[in-house]
C-alpha cells in the first residue's frame, strides 16, 4: 500500500484462502545472538539460517562468543545441513 520495500529475510507476502496474509520467511526478528526460545524451534532453527545468511556473525556467536558449547549443553543443533532451506516449499 505504501511502497515499502520488505527485507528479503521476511520473504514473500502471501494471501492464505481464507484472507489471511503471511510471510514465508521469518515471522519476527530480533537480536540475533539471543538463545531464548532456540530449543522450541523446528529446524532449520534460527542459528542454523544464520550460518547461511551471515557466516560471520554465526562463527562469532557460536565459536567465539561460546554459544556453540551452550547450545551443545542444552542439546540444540546449530549446524547447518547441506539441504537447508530458508523459505517455505511453496515459495
């Protein structure tokens, strides 16, 4: 409606049958290095697409900042596979 440019990790902007508009990509954002929630995440969690959309800050948090040994505590799986998606299927 305004011409607003929507950041490609939010995805496409979809209309469901019913109405109903959503995003293929992520739903929310927020700061990136924050673990809360992590181990209610179906994979590709979020840590798992940050590899991909930035290596860098991923080798920061997880090798360097420790969060990889955290994560390996808890039982979270951070790394990516080799058929990582980040969008939905029917996109």
């Amino acid at each position: 409606m305004l011409n607003l440019e929507i950041p490609s990790v939010y995805g496409k902007i979809k209309q469901e049958q019913s109405g109903k508009y959503y995003l293929t990509g992520v739903t929310r954002t927020g700061c990136m290095p924050c673990m809360f929630g992590v181990h209610l995440e179906k994979e590709p969690n979020r840590f798992q697409r940050m590899a991909i959309t930035h290596p860098k800050h991923y080798n920061g948090f997880i090798y360097k900042m420790g969060q990889g040994a955290v994560m390996d505590y808890i039982g979270v799986n951070y790394c990516p596979s080799n058929q990582l998606t980040l969008f939905n299927e029917e996109e």
